[in-house]
C-alpha cells in the first residue's frame, strides 16, 4: 500500500519525542514540577518538538512568570526531572516491527534527528535498548539552528552523502514537520490528532497514528492492493 512513500529512499529518518517515543506527558510533568520553582500556580507548558530553551522561552511569554532563574538552569533541571521519570516511557506501537522491516530486509539507512539534547538522547536510548538501531544520531544542541531551521536535517543528509530526495521523515510536530520540509525531504506524520492538519506543510505524504500501518506493506502501491483485492473476488 505505501510502495511509492518508500520507493528509491535509502534513509528513514526518526525524531525522539512524540515520534519514536511517547514522551509528551513525562515531559509536561518534568516542566511542571521545574515549574513550581517559579510560580505556585500551574504553568502551561510550551510547544511541542521546540528544545527545551525554547519551550521555556514560550512558557515565560504566556504565563505570568518573573524569570527569576537563568534558563540554562531551568534546562538542566527540566532535564534531570524527565531522566528521573524514563520508567513511564513507551515506544510508539509498531516501532521494533517497522525498523526490522526498514532495517533488516530493505536493508536502509535509520537515522534519529531530534531536538532533544545528546545527554537526555543517550539516557532515553539506553534505557529503551535503541542504541544499535540506529546508524547516525544527531541532536538539537549539536546544531547551531534547531528544528524549525533545517540544518539539522541538512547535517544529517550531508553525512549520508545523500540528495533529499532519497530520504524520508517521520516527524510529529509541526515544529520538526517544518524543518524536514525546508531541507526539501518529504515525511510522515505521526499525527498527534490535536494539531489541525492543514497547518503542516505540503511535504506531509501521510497522517498516522502509529507504526503499525508499515510493515508488510511497503512493497505494493494502494492500487496494486485495490487489483488484487480484485482478482481474488473473481476466484
């Protein structure tokens, strides 16, 4: 069914947050319980697929915050809260399914583009046994311009040797979306079903929810099923 989404690609990239991992929720809590710091009332808690800094940035814009803590502190924080909280991590359904295929049989490459910063990345892989899945591995305080900005995802072809063309993403938010669309590279979107989907870019080939769609169905186009379905009507 998805032939033509995988046809010619010789890279699948993956982000952490949301996407490989559903991490939201752990994360809301680690802003929350920093948070508590600044203000007793509680705080919303930024946009999703931003860094950290930045995420705290938005959180002083919409809540009536004094910054009384500098924000590479409240980054280390947020940081080590959400390490303390890896237990109540989960992979995304249908991920170790979806990279043996990718991984195993089709025999691509899988890379992990996220924002996330390479200390908390480490501790997440680590803990999710995810370290040999994948073959690059680069995050957001390794590039000078973070996701929405596409030198992350430029980075990342340009150590594959790679045009955008032969790759494809799999992002959640619109922030990383973005960024994965200014670097020219087409995605998937593991859809949060919150976010309005005519807010993400052209470059978006499908919404899901999860893996499971993918594997076992990479290797014919949606009309190709649609006449086989036929002919075996026929019989």
């Amino acid at each position: 069914m998805f032939k033509e989404y995988f046809n010619h690609k010789k890279l699948i990239t993956f982000d952490l947050d949301g996407t490989t991992v559903k991490s939201q929720k752990v994360w809301d809590l680690a802003f929350r319980e920093v948070g508590k710091l600044l203000s007793s009332d509680p705080i919303t808690t930024g946009i999703c697929g931003n860094t950290v800094a930045e995420r705290w940035k938005h959180i002083f814009e919409n809540n009536s915050l004094k910054n009384t803590r500098p924000i590479t502190e409240l980054v280390e924080l947020t940081q080590n809260e959400f390490i303390k909280n890896l237990d109540k991590l989960e992979l995304t359904e249908g991920f170790w399914s979806f990279v043996a295929e990718l991984k195993l049989l089709k025999k691509l490459n899988l890379a992990l583009v996220t924002n996330t910063s390479r200390v908390v990345t480490d501790r997440v892989l680590a803990h999710l046994e995810l370290k040999e899945v994948f073959d690059f591995v680069i995050c957001g305080n390794e590039v000078k311009n973070p996701k929405p900005n596409p030198e992350i995802y430029k980075k990342t072809l340009a150590h594959f040797k790679l045009p955008c063309k032969e790759a494809l993403a799999f992002e959640d938010s619109l922030t990383g979306c973005i960024s994965a669309s200014k670097a020219g590279i087409k995605m998937i979107c593991v859809w949060d079903e919150e976010t309005p989907k005519r807010k993400f870019p052209d470059e978006v080939l499908e919404f899901t929810g999860d893996f499971t769609p993918f594997p076992g169905e990479m290797d014919t186009t949606y009309f190709e099923d649609i006449k086989q379905m036929a002919k075996a009507q026929e019989h």
